[in-house]
C-alpha cells in the first residue's frame, strides 16, 4: 500500500457541514481545480488532478468521470467522508479498492461496510491455501510479538496500537495483542491481528511478499548471469549453486516469474466473520477450496454444526442469523482451560461480548455439556434428588411451590407455529427455495451473488451496501408484524400468565424474531431476550439509533415496492429509506443479520440470570442452534428442566429421558396443547377465556375445545384433569 506522507486528514463535517453539502463541495471542487485539505504542505488532491485541461478535454473529462465515481462509492458504499475519499483518490487514483485499503490501512477513517460480491477467480487460492482442516484452530492470540523478534518501524499500521501483557509458563511478560479481530494465515497458519488493533495481518503479508522478492530477483539473477568463474571456484557451495543454474537453464527470466509469482502470504480468514481476504487481490473471495476450511471454522465457532450433527444443523445455524458472532477472546479447549473460563466483569458491551466466550467456545457443545453432565452427577451422588414430577400436574404443583422460586424459558419456533407465519426454510415452497432475484432491486451481480445463496440477502455487507433486497423480501413480515396479521399464541400467552400469575419469570430467550411477544402486554418487555433480534422493531445497522416503529412500517409501505404482488398499493420501484440520524440508507428490523454480533444484552443476561434458575422450560425448540442451546447446560445442577416439543431433543446436551432422567420432565406434544394442559392445572383456565378472539385460528380452536370438555365435565380446571394425557418419558 502507498505510505502517506501528509498530516492526518482533517475530517470536513466536523466544523457543521452535513454529510450532502460536504460531497457538493467536494463535486464543486473537482470541477473547479479546488483543493479539499486546508494545508499548503498538501500535495494536489484527487479534484486538481480530474480538473479540466485545454490540452486534453476528452482524458480530462474520463479523468474527472472516473474520479468523482470513485469517491461516490467511497462515500455513499464504505462511509468514508468526502475529504478522506479524495484524499485517497488523489494517492493511489481513483481505483476503489486500492482507495479504500488505503485509507483502512494509513488510519484514515474506519470501515463501514465493504466489498460484498467476493472475488471467485482469484489466482491465488490454489497456490496459496495450503493449511489443512486438522491445522485450523481458533484459540490463539496474535503471535507476531513472539514471532517477529525485531519490530518493523511504524508498526504494522493498525489505528489502535494497542498491546497487552500475559506471563508465559517461566513467569517472562511478554506483549501481546488484544485477542479481537484476529485473522489466520491460510498458507503458514499463523494468527494475526487486524488493521483495527494493530495491523499485524497486514504486516505478515507484507513482510512474506518482501522475502519472496528478494528471492525471486536472487533466482532470477542466478539465471540470467551465470556464476562467474571467480565465484564457482570460491567454494563448494559457489559449485552447488553454479551447477543448480546450469540444471535450470531451459527457463528464463518469464518462466520464472509466471513458476513463482511473488504475492507473499495472501490468502488470509477472519475469525470475526470468517470471510477470506486475499491482499495480492485486494479483494474478499470464494472459491470451492476454502469451503471446508469454512466450514471447519464454523464448527469451532458454533459447535452446534459439528461433523457429528452434519450439514443441515450448520444450514439451520446459519440461517438463524448465526453466522457471524463476534468472538474473538476464544479459550481453546486443548490448552486446558475449563469451560467456565472465570468470570470477568462486563460494564460494557465489548467485555459482555468477549465473555460470550463462556458459551460458544469449546471445540464441541457436547464436550461441554458431556462435562457439566459430569459434574450434575457428581453433585446428585452427595445430594440426592427430589423426586422427579411424573405428570403435568405434578409439574404445576412444583412451579408452585416454595422450592421453584425462579423459571427461565427457552423458546424457538415451534412456540409460533400455531401463529401460521410463513416458512422461510421448508423444501419446495419456503421462502428461499421459492425466491426470485430478478425481481429484486438489485444490480446484476449481486442477483448472482443472491442465486448462489440466497442468504446473502440478509447478510450484513449486502445490507449496508444496498439495504432494498432485504427489505423488499421482509415486506410482507414488517406490514404483518405492524398489522398483527400474526398473533400470538397459546405458547406465547403461557409466559404471560408464568408472569402475572407467580411472579417467578426471570427471563424469556427467545430464539424467533416474530415479535409477537410484545403482545403479551403484561409481561415487561424488559423479561424478554431477543436472542436474534425481532421483527417489532426498527433502529440503523451502523449508527444503532432506534427509529420508531410505525414511521418505519409506513416508509416500508410506500417506499419498498411488493415482489410477491399481492398489494396492489404497494409502489412500483423501491426507495431507500435512510436513517434520520445518520443518514445513511441502512434502517431495518432490528433482527440479526447473517455476519452480524449477537446482542450483548443475552451474555450479560445469561451471566446474570442462570445461577439462580430452578426450574427451565424448552418449548419448541430443536436444541441445536448455539450458543442459545447453551442454557440446556448452563443452569444449576439441581434446576429442573421441561422441555415441550413433538420429540426429544438435546440428548447430545445431556438431557435425559425415560429411566435415565433425574430431572427432566418431557412433554410430548404440540406446544399450545401440552402448554394449555399446564395451564388448567395451574389453574389459569378461567384467565385464559377472556383471550380467545385475540388468538390465532388454531391456538383459538384449541381453547375452546378445552373449555368446551371442562363445562362438560363440570371441571374449572386446576383438579389435575387430563394430566395423564400428556406424561413425561421420565
């Protein structure tokens, strides 16, 4: 990358000019041969150099065309200021991406989006790529202070120099470098730092393609210039290397150079999001060799989708949003470090996120709960247990009695089933399966990328790109969530009342981003983790501010046009709606998109929330979506665990059925049946009426058949009726 040689850009925008008047002054200015940085010391910028010229009229203007498209894309795409976008212009020319490494790597300005059509032709992969699966490991920190003995002058061009301290096995203190934002080596295997610590991965590349250029011009001067005799006769090793040329003497100087291109260490996977990041290309890649490398990395990150659970719990983790948790502090489970980790404390949301470690980390879930299933043993070996509830009813005598004093509940999306929300993932006629690109608002290339993969679309760098496909696609969601087109269910109205009725509701994670929780107008929404965000808000992907709902759902309705063609109001192009703070066209749900952190609220909930825990309840959930599955293991050894689903699930998390279970109650069923059965013998039943006409068809039709057959028989619910019904397999 070009060294810089001026003082650090200053920022225009930051004396009051907005983001749009500054982008005009710069427009003027190239046109007008105006320079952008106040500083006589500057050299001229991108806009004297696109100025018009007497001599030349036709290369100025494809000059000053190709220079203001440059630093439109700058602006508008990566979010760099205008000033920042010429001045890099004006350094490498008005190439964008060596504009844009430029000024990540000089510290000018911080990345806001990036590339999102990744490179499928780099040359570099099968020349480069050469680490294996059983290689890859992601509980390293940056090595370059103990590889590189000697310290390049000006670092490795990071914008945050920052360094920590560790002491090795012999009590030596050595630096290290914060273990966020690394990246690996997919040629040497070596981790590295990012440009946002301290630029070390930036570093390695440069370092390894600097050793290759000096070796390639060594070989080739051996080749071009043959020994003289004076240096063949020194000694034997003058010999060996004279007689090495002579063997070679069929190539020249081009065939070396096409043997043996110089490009360095290249070919490199970031930890955060794991994309590739080829350096030599300056681009992000795809290529069917680095799939197994990614998706042996995923499984590290998300035990969940581990060899031994196959492909189709890596695709649901996927598509749950999961592909990007940000995690980089990961304690390696061959470095002997339990799975609790210690406790740090987390004021803010960078340390919640580096504790999220505690919960997705290990090489294997399983390996997780297999010990904390250990150590349950253990415990019920010198604490003999209680005896287990057999029935529902039993189980409603246990919620209320003093010894369960606080309920946890895990829900997924067989909690919404009765709701009728449209699949998203079904065979055949799910919404992926039955998507269209072409009818989206999309350039050409990106319909590709889409076709390949449909979950591109709500990937985080297509977002911030071009935020229209994902809207376009969540259209109908947003206007049914706004216009309870969906409602909540029985599930759903069963935590409710857990709530109002006992008080004794620490916490509801849930993993569906419907929404429909908020219903439940007397549960405090403060009770609620959106696991993966939800349908039922809107905020800005990068500033974070919230925007109001309504204002956002009626923007959606007449700004984003209806690819379904079901609304005949609906526009017939799409707009881009920005954000009222930022301004940037990057307002959405505040769902997780693919590549996207989780929200720093679950860890710190899950720290905060589970030791107490007596009893947690799994309602329609298929346990294997870390690190929310995490809470199967994660609460108190004698907490008791209902799990309500169609059939067992979380055996490799160590829940236990029929004679093995100590204290795992299942019930097997629907979960708005087996859910209603609790709540007659809970005695809620009489609560529940006043709710029928603001249920779903189904969980309606359900309810009044229950109430129906107590009227019938004379029965207001509570007495234990029809428990036997439903009986757990323990």
């Amino acid at each position: 990358m070009p060294e810089k040689s001026q003082p650090p850009i200053d920022y225009i925008g930051s004396g009051g000019i907005s983001k749009a008047d500054s982008f005009d002054v710069a427009i003027e200015a190239a046109t007008n041969n105006d320079t952008l940085v106040a500083s006589a010391a500057s050299p001229p910028t991108a806009a004297a150099a696109a100025a018009p010229s007497s001599d030349n009229n036709t290369s100025s203007d494809a000059t000053i065309a190709a220079t203001l498209q440059a630093m439109e894309q700058l602006v508008d795409i990566f979010g760099f200021t205008p000033t920042v976008a010429s001045e890099a212009v004006d350094a490498v020319g008005p190439d964008v991406a060596a504009a844009y490494n430029y000024i990540l790597d000089g510290g000018y300005g911080e990345d806001k989006g990036g590339p999102v059509i990744p490179k499928t032709d780099c040359p570099h992969v099968d020349s480069r790529v050469r680490v294996t699966l059983e290689d890859l490991c992601i509980g390293h920190h940056c090595s370059h202070y103990r590889d590189v003995k000697e310290e390049r002058a000006g670092g490795g061009g990071g914008l945050k120099g920052e360094v920590e301290y560790e002491e090795d096995e012999e009590g030596t203190t050595r630096k290290i470098c914060p273990s966020r934002e690394n990246w690996i080596c997919l040629q040497c295997n070596v981790s590295r730092c990012s440009r946002y610590v301290n630029g070390h991965a930036l570093s390695h590349w440069e370092d390894t393609k600097a050793k290759e250029v000096a070796l390639l011009e060594a070989k080739r001067r051996r080749r071009c210039h043959p020994c003289s005799s004076d240096e063949t006769n020194n000694d034997d090793d003058g010999d060996a290397a004279a007689n090495e040329s002579a063997a070679e003497n069929d190539d020249n100087c081009e065939n070396i150079n096409e043997k043996t291109a110089a490009a360095g260490h290249c070919v490199m996977v970031s930890l955060s999001d794991l994309s590739v990041w080829c350096y030599e290309c300056s681009s992000y890649l795809k290529h069917p060799k680095l799939d197994p490398l990614l998706k042996r990395l995923e499984e590290l990150k998300f035990p969940s989708s581990s060899a031994s659970s196959g492909g189709e719990e890596r695709q649901q983790q996927q598509q749950q949003g999961m592909k990007g948790i940000e995690n980089e502090d990961i304690v390696n489970h061959e470095e002997g470090k339990g799975r609790a980790g210690g406790k740090k404390e987390a004021d803010t949301e960078a340390a919640a996120q580096e504790e999220s470690s505690d919960y997705s980390s290990d090489d294997s879930v399983a390996a997780e709960a297999a010990e904390a299933e250990r150590e349950a043993s253990l415990f019920w070996k010198s604490n003999p247990p209680p005896p287990l509830p057999t029935t529902l009813a039993e189980m409603a005598n246990f919620i209320n009695s003093p010894r369960c004093k606080s309920i946890a509940v895990l829900a997924g999306a067989g909690m919404s089933v009765a709701s009728g929300i449209p699949d998203f993932r079904s065979a055949g006629f799910g919404m992926y399966d039955t998507l269209q690109p072409e009818l989206l608002t999309a350039t050409e290339i990106e319909r590709e990328a889409i076709r390949a993969d449909p979950t591109t679309v709500f990937e985080k760098s297509m977002f911030l790109q071009n935020q229209l496909p994902c809207l376009e696609l969540k259209r109908p969601f947003i206007l049914g969530t706004v216009n309870k087109t969906w409602r909540a269910t029985l599930a759903h109205r069963f935590v409710e009342l857990l709530h109002k009725k006992t008080g004794k509701l620490t916490r509801w994670y849930t993993q569906n981003i419907d929404g429909l929780e908020t219903q439940c107008t007397d549960l405090p929404q403060n009770k609620v983790v959106a696991v993966h965000g939800s349908m039922g808000q809107a905020h800005c992907e990068i500033c974070d501010t919230p925007h109001d709902f309504q204002w956002f759902c009626n923007a959606v309705k007449t700004q984003i046009k209806d690819v379904t063609g079901q609304d005949p109001a609906a526009p017939q192009t799409s707009t881009p709606i920005p954000c009222r703070n930022c301004g940037r066209n990057t307002v959405k749900p505040t769902i997780v998109l693919f590549r996207s952190n989780l929200p720093a609220e679950f860890f710190e909930r899950i720290r905060d929330d589970l030791p107490s825990v007596d009893l947690l309840i799994v309602v329609g959930t298929s346990l294997t979506v870390a690190p929310a599955n995490s809470l199967v293991y994660k609460v108190p050894h004698d907490a008791l665990r209902l799990v309500v689903n169609n059939e067992p699930v979380g055996v490799r998390l160590g829940i236990r059925y029929g004679e093995e279970s100590t204290r795992d109650f299942f019930g097997r069923g629907k979960c708005d049946e087996v859910l209603l059965e609790l709540m007659c013998q809970l005695g809620w039943l009489e609560d529940l009426k006043g709710l029928v006409e603001d249920l779903p068809e189904e969980s309606a039709r359900v309810l009044r058949e229950r109430i129906m057959e107590e009227e019938a028989n004379g029965f207001g619910g509570g007495d234990g009726s029809g428990a036997d019904e439903v009986l757990s397999d323990g």
